[in-house]
C-alpha cells in the first residue's frame, strides 16, 4: 500500500512538472533581427549604411553619409550591430 501511494505520488509531480514547463514555453517565441528598428535623435537606422551626428554631439541629428568620404565621429549599423 505505501509503495502504491509513493508511485502515485512520483506521477503525480512529474504530471505537474511537465505541464508547468509545457504552459510556460507557451508565450516563448523567437525574435527575427529583421522586424528590429533602431532609431538615434529621430532617424531610423537602416542596415549597411553609415551615420554621422550633425549639430552639437548629444542633442543633434543623425544623418547618412558615403563609406568613402567619412567623418571623424561615425556609426556603422548593420543587422542589429552599431560599430561606434
């Protein structure tokens, strides 16, 4: 009879931990660097392109800039990555 009730009891808590691990994978869900957007002083940071701050540093804008002619102070964005 005590063997019964321990069986029933083991079963009884891999039961309740297998539906405590199932309800909450339940709202996981991967997240895609592509639906991702990134925004510095109100311009959005699009992949691949390069940025530099224009006005006083802090409170200026952001805007594009050529790979071959870059500023002292840039900022490179690409999926997800800014290299300052």
């Amino acid at each position: 009879m005590k063997l019964k009730k321990k069986v029933f009891g083991m079963l009884a808590a891999v039961l309740l931990m297998v539906t405590a691990v199932f309800i909450g994978t339940q709202g996981m869900g991967l997240v895609h660097a592509e639906t991702l957007k990134v925004s510095i002083n109100g311009t959005e940071l699009q992949d691949g392109k390069y940025y530099e701050f224009g006005g006083s540093r802090g409170s200026g804008t952001m805007s594009e800039c050529a790979p071959d002619s870059l500023p002292e102070v840039y900022i490179y964005y690409d999926a997800g990555v800014i290299e300052v």
